[in-house]
C-alpha cells in the first residue's frame, strides 16, 4: 500500500512519551495507518520516526506555538490526500499560565485551525489530549465559573476572553482564588479550556469527529519530577507506562462514536468536564 492509499494521522508531541506511544500503537494495530510524527525538534522527531523502525512513518517538524512552524507544516501536508485524523497530543506542565495555556490551549487551536482544511471533509477525526486535571480545576471553581465551562453553547470569543482575564490574573494564586477559579493552577486551567474549547471546536464541524480525552496518570518525562518531588516511584504513585497511556486516543481515533465533542476518561469511557470520574466508574451520560 501506498502513503496516499492509507489514512494519514498526524500526532503532534510525538517524539517521545504518550504522543511516541501512540504513533507506536497506531502502527502495531493499523496496517492501513501512515503515521506522521509531529516533534518541535526536526533532529528529535527524526530519531523518534527511526526508533519506531517502520516504514509507514515520517517526521514532521512542528512547533505547536509558532504560527511560522505550523503553517509550514500545513503547507507539507497539504501535499499529500487529506489527513485521516489529527492527534493534538503535544503538552507542557509548567506553573506559568501564558505559557501553558500557548501550549496546551492556544497550541491545539493553532494546529486544528490550520489542519482542519486538510482533513477528510466526512469522518476525519481529531483527538485533544487533555487531562483529568480539566475537570479537577472545574470541580474547585465557584459554581458562577464553573457555568463557563459546562455551558453547551459556548463560544470561542467567551473562551477567549476568559483566556485574556487569565493572562491579566498571570500566577497569582490569590487573585484567582477572589474571582472563584480555585488556585489558578496553571496546567488544570490550561486542560478546562482545552476540554470546553473541543466541545466549541466539535460543534463547529458536525461532520468530523472532535474529541478529548485523558492518558491517565502516565510514567513520562512529564510527571516524572513529581515523582521525585514526592520520593517515590512512578509505580509507587500508581503511574501507569506509556503505552497505557495510548488507550482512550486510540478508542477516540478508531471506534464508532456516539456524538461528539465529548471528553473521555483514561478507560476510554465519556466523563465530566466539571469533576473528576474514576476509570471503571459508570460513563457519563449527560450532554
Ligand atoms: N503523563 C501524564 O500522566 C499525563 C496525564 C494527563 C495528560 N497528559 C498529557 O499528555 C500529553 C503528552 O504528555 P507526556 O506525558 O507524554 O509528556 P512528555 O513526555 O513531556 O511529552 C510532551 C511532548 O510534547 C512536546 N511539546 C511540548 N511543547 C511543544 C511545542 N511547543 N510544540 C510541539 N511539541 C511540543 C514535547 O516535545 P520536546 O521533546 O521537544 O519537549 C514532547 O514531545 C500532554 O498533552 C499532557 O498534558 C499527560
């Protein structure tokens, strides 16, 4: 089979961690699959494509924050028959909102923004790899905030402008604590948004499936110094490999789907956006 004879899936973040994990599992279990590896570093995405050992891979530099990189990106794909799906998988934890929220919100608008028209116009698909820490900061919001991210009908321009209200709040924990948005953590606030801005995103292209989900609580280069912070383990805190951490954006990429726009846990079941849902604990059901 030809690269233009499969279905062509770009995972952004792909050179090491889950989004490696997943470019993994996309090519052990889909043999129709051409996988590009999306990776900010050219050098690092093309030894992550080469450990991968495969022939249905490729790497691709991009740089979720940089509108230069991504439409360079866009440019070298749209050489290429239009994109099965779009993993928005690149992320960061930091304590810095502006830079948080470039990455792990502003980022995934920016690549969907420009890959959208590359996508198949029926069916293609996009998958947000959020976080439970979405749904976490939610919880801790005052139920006036907490309207925001929940509301069905949101609109990017209200998100929009409650990302600048944040930019204006920067770390201050206190100034978020007195506008009823719980401590400000920086990366939960970042994934809520990420979370409310695909259900906006789905509803804008009814004929695409646009989801999120969770990983889980993954061994990564991510948590990794939390473990330390806490002198224990990854297993020790429960943290799960990385190829676990493939299982709900591989559900999200492959298997029939009831709606759209929804958010998943980590067992690749519908959860909340305002609190957390324990995998192996009923789906939610609501809107
Ligand atoms: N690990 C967990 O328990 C966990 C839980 C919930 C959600 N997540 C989410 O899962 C995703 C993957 O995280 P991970 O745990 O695999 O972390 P990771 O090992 O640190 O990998 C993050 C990936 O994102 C890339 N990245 C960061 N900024 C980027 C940018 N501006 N442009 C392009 N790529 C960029 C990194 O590239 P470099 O190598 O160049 O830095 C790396 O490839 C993230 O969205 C994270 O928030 C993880």
């Amino acid at each position: 089979m030809m690269e233009a004879d499969m279905r062509r899936i770009l995972v952004t973040g792909a050179n090491k961690g889950i989004g490696y994990a997943i470019a993994q599992a996309i090519l052990e279990e889909h043999s129709d699959t051409y996988v590009i590896l999306g990776a900010r570093s050219a050098e690092r995405g093309r030894r992550a494509a080469e450990a991968l050992g495969e022939q249905r891979v490729r790497s691709l530099e991009l740089d979720v924050v940089s509108d230069d990189s991504v439409s360079r990106a866009a440019r070298v794909l749209a050489e290429d028959p239009p994109l099965y799906a779009v993993v928005n998988n690149a992320g960061v934890m930091t304590d810095d909102v502006r830079e948080t929220l470039a990455v792990n919100l502003l980022g995934v608008r920016r690549v969907s923004e420009a890959l959208l028209p590359l996508l198949q116009p029926d069916g293609g698909r996009i998958v947000n790899v959020t976080s439970a820490a979405g749904p976490n900061f939610v919880s801790q919001c005052s139920p006036e905030r907490q309207k925001l991210f929940v509301d069905p009908q949101l609109e990017w321009t209200e998100l929009q402008a409650f990302v600048e209200l944040c930019l204006k709040l920067g770390n201050d924990a206190k100034a978020y604590e007195a506008k009823g948005l719980g401590n400000g953590n920086a990366y939960g606030l970042s994934k809520a948004c990420a979370n409310s801005y695909t259900r906006w995103l789905a509803r804008q292209h009814p004929r695409l499936h646009i989801n999120a989900c969770t990983p889980g609580f993954i061994d990564t280069d991510l948590t990794r110094p939390y473990a330390q912070q806490q002198g224990k383990s990854p297993e020790e805190l429960g943290m799960k490999p990385a190829s676990a951490g493939a299982r709900s954006t591989l559900h999200l990429l492959f298997a029939e789907l009831k709606g759209h726009g929804h958010y998943y846990g980590s067992d690749a079941q519908r959860s909340p956006l305002d609190r957390y849902r324990s995998p192996g604990d009923p789906p939610y059901t609501g809107d």
